[in-house]
C-alpha cells in the first residue's frame, strides 16, 4: 500500500500548491470613495517636431511637475463618464525648449481649482476659476492622468500570474486619442509583496488625434497599495508618433511620467462643501470655454471645437475641427483704429475685401449689422468664390468698440460645410473685447 500513500501524499500536495495559486487580490476603487488624495507627478519629454513639411525637424525636450490634491465625484454617465474628480493644484511648471527656443509656464492661481471629468478623447479639465487658455490646459493635460489610471484596475479579483486587457474606451482616454482604428493594452499581476501589487502594462494603439494620424506605445507599471486600497503609485512610458493634422504639427517624442499617489493628510480646499457642490453640477457650456488674449489686447472666450493654430505678427488663426472632421477656418486681424465712437464704413470694408480676395470672389453680399447690447458695431458681410477649383464661402465681420478700435473675423469655409458650419461663425463675436491699445515700442 505504499504507492497509495505516497498517491496520496502528492495529491494533498498538490492541492496545498493549488490554494497558494489561487490567492486572490480584488484592486478596486469604489465610485464612491470620497477620500482626498495628494498626487505628484513628473512628466519629461524628449523628441522632435515638424511645423510644416517645408521645415526641418525641430528638437524637443520638455519638463513638467504638477501636484494637487483629488476627491473623486460621481460621475455623471457610464464608461469614460464614470471617471469625474475636483482637484485643487499647488504645483504647476513646466519648461519646454523646441529648436533652441525657451519658455516656462505656470498656471495662474485664481485658476487652480478643477474639474477632471473623463471623456472619450481624455481627461476634460475645466477651471472653476475660470476659462483656461489653450497653453494652460496643455501644461496641466498629461499622459496617464490619475483619474484615467482608475480605469484601468481589473473588473474581477486577480492572481499572481493573471493577465487582462483594458476596454477601448479605457485606453482612449489614457492616451488621448480621438478615434481608434486597433489596439491592446494588456496588464499582468506580477507581484504582491508587503501588501503592495505590482501590475506590469503594455500596449499599442493606432488611431487619430485632432484629424492627424497617431501610432502609440506604452509600457510600464503601476502599484497598488492594498492596505490604502488605492493606486499608490505609476511608472509610463508613452512613445508617439504623430502625422500632420489641420491644427497641430507632426511629431516623435517619448514621455515618462512618474506618478506618486497618497491619501492627503489635510484636505486643503477640498474640505469646501459648497465647492464640492459647485464641482459635481454639470457646468454651463461656457465653463468649459477657452480663453484667448492676443498680443493685440483683443481676447475672447471659444468652445474647445475651435482649436487655435497658429499666431502670426497680425493675426490668430483658429480651425474648427467637428467629431474629427476640418470645417472651417477663422482668422483675427487688428485693424487701424477709427475716432472713438466711429468705424469703418460698409463701403470701405466692401472695398478691403475685394482687395484682399483678387480674382478668387464671385459674389459678394451686402452688410448685416448685427445687434449688440455693449454699444459694440458689428457688421457682417458673406462672400462667395473659388480658390483653384474648390469652391468656398467667406464670411466676414468687422467688429468696432467705441472706443474706436477695431477688428476683422474672417471664416473660410468649404461651400458644401456651410451647413455643418451653422452659427458657429458668431461664437467669437460674443465674448470679443477689447483691451487697452497696446504700446508701440519706441
């Protein structure tokens, strides 16, 4: 009976074997925890940009640190939309040096209490404070953002060993894509050591960013402290490579980003009822506008579908860009001022818009003044042409404080778009002020 003992003895062996392999780990963290965390996060950058075909690459390198302190909120739908938190930042800096030419930034300190709410094509942050311009939401924007992190936590318990994939959505919205055409990202628990579970990721994703192709690899590892119960920490590398696209230039860079993660230990401003009400309301849609000064004195607020190009000596150029389709263009253009309380005449306009559309205008209409409640003069005048064989249609406005100075918008949009377009031409006439006339340097 011998061999039946040692049978035996290998089965309640084995079966010992079997209960250590399937010690379970459940790494959650519950919708709603309304814990305050403090997050640290150091972003570097390296690689290469390409304004326009017609210039050489440009050197990159960039640096960011960015700490607040977070309280997730209910959010407001499923998916992406389960993801919402109100963050108060302390530290926001970045240096970024591109073909040798320097700059810093730093998020002003009305503007330093968020709103993250996770969406499709990344984390959404809007200022309570109020809008955001274009430079300030790109500095505190980053790769693997902590709310996106939570998305990315198995749906089930785990085992050392296991393996599992992230939803599309989870992905997207950790990377910041708009639309994806494939991709995986696979996690494995590696370790559980000290009550902290380490989860190895890596994956690739194609899709697109702005109308502009992107190809993308990460890989790295985040930690989970299962005494916390929380993500306590992340190490992702994201490298991207990106073609031309309407209102962005093509670019290769690597990004590391390493990201530490605890519950705070005073909640700071977070600890405000009446602001955390404030952060869990739906905004008005202009809460999430960006907000636009020019070198000019000349600023307004725009929805985030127009998305600022370029800046020239004597214009801003901004290109609407609708569920990942170019539709218009829209350029800002100081003119010379006129005596307080008057403007350019129609007649006069009319004349600087033949001038500046040559042989390219077939139709121009006549000027619409458009009511204003601030004693503004806004007129409106639509023009038709072509532009090779593609027709277009052009629609511009002069906009006049009565101060006397003044400005041109001029759309620029495909004449099949003008329908998609709609009245989305008027969204900057609104809000457009005019600021002190700047001082010409002597």
């Amino acid at each position: 009976m011998r061999w039946l003992r040692m049978a035996w003895l290998g089965f309640a062996m084995s079966i010992c074997i079997v209960t250590q392999a399937a010690e379970t780990y459940r790494l959650e963290e519950p919708v709603d925890d309304t814990r305050i965390f403090g997050v640290g996060t150091r972003i570097d950058i390296t690689g290469k940009t390409q304004p326009s075909p017609k210039i050489d690459p440009l050197p990159l390198v960039a640096s960011a640190a960015l700490s607040y302190r977070e309280r997730r909120l209910l959010g407001p739908g499923t998916e992406t939309e389960l993801f919402r938190s109100v963050r108060e930042y302390e530290q926001t800096h970045a240096d970024i040096e591109v073909g040798g030419q320097k700059s810093t930034s730093q998020l002003a300190a009305s503007l330093k209490l968020l709103v993250a709410q996770g969406r499709a094509d990344g984390v959404e942050l809007y200022s309570l404070g109020g809008p955001l311009t274009s430079n300030e939401l790109d500095l505190i924007r980053s790769p693997a953002d902590s709310l996106a992190l939570m998305a990315l936590l198995p749906s089930k318990p785990v085992s050392v060993g296991d393996k599992w994939t992230a939803p599309t959505w989870a992905f997207q919205m950790l990377t910041a894509l708009d639309a994806v055409v494939k991709g995986e990202l696979t996690f494995t628990l590696t370790s559980v050591e000290k009550q902290v579970a380490r989860i190895k990721l890596e994956g690739t994703l194609e899709g697109a960013a702005l109308s502009a192709v992107s190809q993308i690899t990460v890989n790295g590892f985040y930690e989970y402290d299962l005494t916390q119960k929380c993500i306590s920490q992340c190490d992702f590398t994201q490298v991207e490579k990106r073609g031309f696209g309407p209102v962005s230039p093509a670019f290769e860079f690597t990004a590391r980003v390493r990201l530490l993660r605890r519950p705070a230990p005073t909640p700071g401003k977070l600890a405000d009822q009446k602001l955390i009400d404030s952060a869990i309301n739906e905004p008005k849609p202009v809460a999430r506008y960006l907000r636009f000064e020019s070198p000019w004195n000349i600023g307004f607020e725009y929805p985030r579908y127009w998305h600022l190009w370029k800046i020239q000596e004597k214009a801003a150029i901004f290109r609407l860009i609708d569920d990942g389709n170019f539709v218009a263009q829209c350029d800002l253009a100081p003119i010379a001022p006129a005596k307080p309380g008057e403007h350019l005449s129609e007649a006069d306009f009319q004349r600087d818009i033949r001038q500046a559309m040559g042989e390219r205008l077939r139709t121009i209409g006549t000027g619409e003044v458009i009511p204003t409640t601030d004693r503004r003069y806004v007129l409106k005048i639509a023009a038709t042409g072509v532009d090779g064989e593609r027709p277009l249609t052009w629609i511009f406005y002069l906009i006049a404080d009565p101060s006397g100075r003044q400005a041109t918008l001029s759309v620029t949009v495909d004449t099949g778009l003008v329908e998609a377009l709609a009245n989305r031409d008027r969204e900057f006439l609104t809000s457009l002020r005019f600021g002190p006339a700047p001082i010409a340097p002597r």
